[in-house]
C-alpha cells in the first residue's frame, strides 16, 4: 500500500470553498465536531460583505423572523424549502454565540440586531470558531478545477492538489463584484447536472428613464415613509418603510425591498402619504384656507415634493381655494398611488444580494447536500433570499450550521 505521506495530495475530511459568512460559519461548527476541514477563498480578505455590512456595523440577524413561515421573509422558486434549516438554528441561537463572545448589540428598526462597534467584532469571532475547531485556511487561493473520485473530490488549487469527502460551496452570488464576487458556484453546480434559478440583482436600487425622470432629479437626496407595491392580486407585494429619492431613480428601504419582487417591464406603486385621506384632507383645506396648493400639500409630505409635483399640472399651480375639485381629486389620487415602470435598476454594482441561484430542488433541506454525493451549497450561491434588515445572514448561518452538522469524515481505504 502506498505511503500517504508522500501522496502530493494535502487530504481533509471537507472543503469549503468561500471564506465569507456561511463558509466561515460553516467551517467553524465542522471543525469543531472533530473533521479536518479546509477553507479556502481567492479573495485576499476575508469576509468583505460581513465588513460593509450594515453601515459598518453587521446586521446580523433580525428577531421578528418566524421559521415556521419562511415565504413571508424570504423569497425562492421553492420558498418552503428554507424552513428546516431555519428552524434548527434560528436568531436566538445565533445570539448566544454573539452573547459568547461578548459582542454588544442593539436593535435598531424592525427587529433588525446591529453591532454597537463594528463588523470587525463579527469577523473575529467567525475567524476564532474556525480557529477552536482547527480549521486549515488557505487565502487568496484558487480553485482550477474539481472532480469526483470514488471516495469524494481532488480540487486542483493553487496552493496545490486536494483530496477531501465532501465539498461545501459557499462562494456567494453575483452581487457587489469589487469585493470579489463571481459565478464561481455556480459554475460548479452546472458542471455537475444541477440546475441553477437565472441570477438578478436583489435589494437594489431602481432607475428610469433620464427625460422622465427629470423632474423628480432634483428631489435627490429627499426621503420620506411610504407604501409601496408591485404585482396584481394574489402576486401583489407590499411594504412600509422609507423612500429615497435619487439623481438616477429611487432607492431607501422601500425600494431596496421591493426590488426583489419587482420583475422589468412591470410597473411599482406607491402611496407617497401613507394613512392619510389626501382628498378629503384637501377638501377641508380648500373651504378654509388661501394658501398655494403647494403650501397646503406640504402639510403631508416634505416640501419639496410637494413643490415638484404641483409644476406637472398648471391646474394645481394657485391658491387651494380656487382648485377644482376635479384637480384636487386628481392631485389626491396620483399622490396616493404613484404608478410608474422603472426603465431598471443599478444592477450588480449596488445590488445587496443575489436572487436565485442553485435550485432548491436539486438540494436536501436537511442537510443542504445535492443529488451529487457529497457537494453542498450554502448561503446566498443557493436560491433563498431574504428581506432587508438580517435575514440574508440568518440564512447564511442556518444554512452552513445544517450543512457543517451533516458533514461526516471522508472514508478511507
């Protein structure tokens, strides 16, 4: 039998290949059930989407998400399919880790948890799990190629030949690409038969037409609490938060929500005064008051949009009392559904996630492995993707702990 130690192969139990949120996390629980795990990244630093995330700070989970209703905080060709794994580790799990480290928090909006310091403190204790369970790491490293064998995969690398049982990849989406994202995960679920959801840019700004936008240009940097929606019926999405007036278009949380949902060629709406009855509150203003219309309108929303949107109409240009009632209920109408078609959005360069991704289908909801024996997928490079304000990571870390508690020592012999 030849002598293993003069095999060019460096052998471990598992690799993961992706040094951000869920490799890391993954790789940390791995190995500190006992497997020699390596993991590898091509970037030079690790973790760079943890780093900018949340202004600086990581929005590392969010305490209203329920797993026993995943559709309603993630969205996915198949939106059950995250439900196990987010019910195995769910935020309070992964609070008490952060609780562990001894990690201050607070949260800010909506159940959303935030670091008091910086994400650097989350980085560290990623990067100090992996250190208890032993964690072989090799970054930037390059993976050329990988292949099946009989007893699991040989990756050519650039730091050499791998043999290992299982791959994890966890090379996230398409996403922000000047921290290094690439189709690297995906490349590899179609090498070996698995079907991929088409990637788009998720939690995204949106943009419209330069000329038509012109009048709404000046409003850049204006924000302000809306409703906002997309799709009919049934399919009809909506939220409640912030809008972000733009020089290209619209951003803020309402958009970067809907956005996810949002399909080209279809139009959003939006409820610019939110619970307010702009027509009869109009009405009331025309019976006792002489002020410009735009004056009167500014009661509800901020100024300066009330300013802009009057000049589209010369019939709204002069003193609410003499307005037609016709005009202010047009004026009422249009302010409170908004209906307009972005052109599209500022794609991979600002997106915060990728939607789609590895099918579900092709993927155990247990144990986060493919119909390929032993090649896992975890985190965004899958097709799950929340909402703005932490869910994006507690998918990370749900996915990699019920991958990392699958993961079993390669066989031998």
């Amino acid at each position: 039998m030849p002598d293993a130690s003069s095999s060019p192969f460096s052998t471990f139990d598992a690799v993961v290949i992706g040094a951000g949120a869920a490799g890391l996390f993954c790789a940390g629980i791995a190995g500190q059930r006992g497997l020699r795990v390596l993991l590898l990244d091509h970037g030079e630093k690790v973790a760079e989407k943890v780093r900018i995330s949340g202004g600086g700070r990581c929005n590392f989970t969010n305490r209203e998400l329920d797993p026993r209703a995943p559709h309603k905080h993630f969205l996915s060709d198949n939106p059950h399919f995250c439900r196990s794994a987010l019910a195995r580790h769910t935020p309070a799990d992964f609070i008490g880790l952060v609780q562990k480290h001894r990690i201050p928090f607070h949260e800010k909006h909506k159940g959303q948890l935030f670091g008091d310091h910086s994400s650097d403190d989350f980085i560290r204790m990623l990067l100090a799990e992996c250190a208890a369970g032993g964690v072989t790491h090799w970054q930037p490293c390059t993976v050329g190629g990988i292949a099946a064998n009989g007893a699991g995969y040989e990756l050519q690398t650039s730091r050499g030949p791998v043999r290992a049982g299982s791959v994890v990849v966890a090379t996230g989406g398409l996403s922000i690409p000047k921290i290094g994202a690439t189709d690297f995960g995906y490349r590899v679920a179609q090498q070996f038969g698995l079907r991929v959801v088409p990637p788009r840019p998720a939690l995204v700004p949106l943009t419209f037409d330069g000329e038509a936008w012109a009048p709404f240009a000046q409003l850049a940097g204006l924000s302000l609490p809306v409703r906002i929606a997309t799709g009919e019926k049934k399919e009809r999405v909506a939220f409640d938060e912030d809008l972000l007036f733009t020089h290209r278009g619209l951003s803020g949380p309402a958009v970067l929500q809907i956005s996810s949902y949002w399909r080209e060629g279809t139009p959003i709406r939006i409820d610019l005064a939110p619970g307010i009855d702009l027509a009869a509150e109009l009405m009331q203003a025309k019976a006792r008051s002489r002020r410009l219309l735009a004056n009167e309108l500014a009661q509800w929303v901020p100024a300066r949009l009330a300013e802009a949107w009057v000049q589209q109409d010369a019939a709204w240009q002069r003193p609410v009392n003499e307005a037609g009632d016709k005009a202010l209920q047009q004026l009422a109408q249009r302010l409170s559904n908004w209906e307009l078609v972005p052109t599209g959005s500022e794609g991979w360069r600002k997106a915060e996630v990728t939607a789609g991704g590895v099918d579900t289908r092709e993927l155990s909801s247990q144990t986060m492995e493919s119909r390929q024996p032993g090649l896992y997928f975890v985190g965004e490079v899958v097709d799950v993707t929340g909402w703005l304000g932490g869910y994006n990571f507690q998918w990370a870390w749900a996915s990699a702990h019920a991958c990392a508690q699958a993961l079993a020592p390669a066989r031998t012999g």
